[in-house]
C-alpha cells in the first residue's frame, strides 16, 4: 500500500514539473535562435559581435573593432534587420512616444514606443530609426525594453565620442 500511494505520488510530481521543464527547454531553443540569427547576420556584414541584447522579439550587438551596431526585430514572422555604420553618425538618441492618462490615482504615463534614433553626420541622410518596443506590436506593457534602450543610447554615444577622440 505505501509503495502505491509513493509510487502515485512520484507520478504527480513528475506531471506537474514535466510542463516546466519543456517550457523552459522551448524558451532556450528561441533564445539560442534569436541569437544565432544576430550572429549570422553580423557575419553577413562582416562584423563580429563583442556585445549583445535579446528580447522580447529583438535582439541588437555591437561590434566595438568595427564601430556597428546591428538590430534583428522579428514581426510576423519577418526579421527586419538593420546595420549601423557608427563612423556614419553623429549622435544617438533614445525617443520615448508616451502619452498622459488621468485615473482614480491621478496622472498616468503610459509608453507607446521606444526608439533609437541616429543621426547621420550626413545631412542629405535619413536619420536611422531602432524600434525597441511599439504597444502595437509588442505586449501591452514593458519588460525591460526602457532600460535596454537606455543603456545601448549610451553605449552608441559612449562607442562615438572614443571614434571622435581617435
């Protein structure tokens, strides 16, 4: 009787961990994915990553001997993929759309989008757009995506003013 209500027992757990083991097992797949994507396409463009990000459905590098920032973002089952010539430009910026909200609590900010933008020192250029996060097309709240884009603004920034002192 005791070796039923174990061997019962061992199964129950088995059941219940077995869906936390196959999540996470998918969850590193996707991450290992997302981010052979980006090294391929670095190597694509000979570059070679030295950092990187990955979320949500982007994932960005830097190649610090080469001065390029590449950016893979996947919607829809398309990857757009941008590269990023920092020789080229002048300055990063983070552009953060957000609009106010008034509640029961008082004023509400709420982020629509969070971009980087840089400026080619070209002025006949188009200023080269990063899309981090878009309420449109990502989840309706942000996991992280606002302290991404803060810190690779200042990582760009901080890769150019070293290109300016060389």
């Amino acid at each position: 009787m005791d070796l039923g209500v174990t061997l019962t027992g061992v199964i129950i757990v088995l059941l219940c961990i077995i869906p936390f083991v196959i999540m996470s097992q998918n969850s590193k797949r996707k991450k290992q994915k997302k981010l052979q994507n980006l090294f391929d396409f670095a190597a694509k463009n000979q570059g070679n990553i030295t950092q990187y990000d990955l979320w949500h459905k982007s994932s960005i590098g830097l190649d610090e001997t080469n001065n390029t920032i590449f950016f893979v973002r996947t919607l829809q089952d398309k990857a757009i993929t941008q590269v990023v010539k920092l020789e080229d430009i002048q300055k990063c910026q983070l552009i953060n759309t957000s609009r106010a909200l008034n509640d029961q609590d008082g004023h509400l900010k709420v982020i629509d989008k969070l971009e980087l933008a840089f400026t080619p020192r070209d002025k006949q250029q188009a200023v080269i757009v990063l899309e981090f996060f878009k309420v449109d097309s990502d989840s309706l709240t942000l996991t992280g995506e606002l302290q991404l884009a803060e810190k690779w603004t200042n990582l760009a920034n901080a890769q150019l003013n070293a290109l300016v002192q060389n």
